[in-house]
C-alpha cells in the first residue's frame, strides 16, 4: 500500500526538477516550498507584529526537512509565478524574496527586510529590540514612533 511519505517522496521528486513550480502549504508556519539554485528554500512572510508585513523570511532545508514540511502540510502545487501572498499582488513572494536578498548573504533592514545591496542600513539601539539594522525609511519611521535609543555604531552612514 501507499503511504503518504511516498507520496511525499513523490512530490519532493516533482519539485526538485521543476524550479518553476512549488508548494503552497494552506497551515502555518513555512508557506511556499520549491527547490532551486540547488536547494529546498522555504518561505514565508511575517506576520506583522516584529517585522513589516512584506518582509519575507526564509530557511534552507534539507531533504529530510523539505519531506516532513510536504508529508505534513497539505500542498497545493503551482507555478512559482503565481505565488502570491492574496490577489492582487504585484510581485510574487520568489521575487520579493530575491529582491530582500533573503537566500543571500547580505545584511536585511530589521524591519523592511530590504537588502544592504540597495539599501543604506545602519544600525540603532532602540526601545524594545535592542540592536537593530535599520534602512533609512524604517529607521525615520522608528524615530518618529519614538523607538530609537541611539545609534549604534557600525553600518556605512555611521558618524564618529
Ligand atoms: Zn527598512
């Protein structure tokens, strides 16, 4: 008989050869999974509450991880191109992800998730984070909101 990790299997095998496809988990937790550029990245964005809601966070995993992630979370398959975050969305959650730089190693504004390729990032002591690398529009933002301590020191805007 069947078991649903060899129908995972399956599917983890499907993905590995179709970068532009991956899988929509409907729970919480990692929402979209595909493998590319030689690995299973997973995504999601954040909730809103520590990080803008347009910030997009994500891990590698690895074979195993990326079978547990298929077997337990129903997935609905579909293009990488379609994977939005709701309709309409003007960018797809793979390319907002390549934009914040999320599998690369660059530095990410705490906040935005914008990438220290683009983005000025400098960072702050603020109220409630601690240490935080911030863009130029999050950091504004912050200090109007009353949450930056001081500056920190290191990052390319910093003053002696
Ligand atoms: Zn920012």
């Amino acid at each position: 008989m069947t078991t649903p990790r060899e129908i995972a299997a399956d599917i983890r095998e499907y993905l590995r050869s179709n970068s532009a496809v991956c899988a929509e988990g409907a729970a919480h937790g990692w929402r979209w999974l595909r493998f590319c550029a030689g690995e299973w990245r997973a995504v999601r964005y954040c909730s809103g509450d520590e990080r803008r809601s347009s910030y997009v966070e994500g891990r590698v995993f690895d074979d195993d991880e990326a079978l547990d992630w298929i077997e337990s979370h129903p997935a609905t398959l579909r293009p990488t191109a379609e994977a939005y975050r709701w309709d309409p969305a003007e960018q797809t959650v793979w390319e907002d992800a390549c934009e914040q730089d999320v599998f690369s190693d660059f530095d990410r504004c705490f906040w935005c998730g914008g990438s220290d390729r683009d983005h000025d990032l400098q960072e702050y002591q603020t109220v409630e984070d601690g240490v935080c690398s911030l863009c130029d529009e999050c950091h504004t933002a912050w200090a109007d909101a009353g949450e930056i301590v001081s500056t920190a020191g290191k990052g390319r805007g910093a003053k002696a």
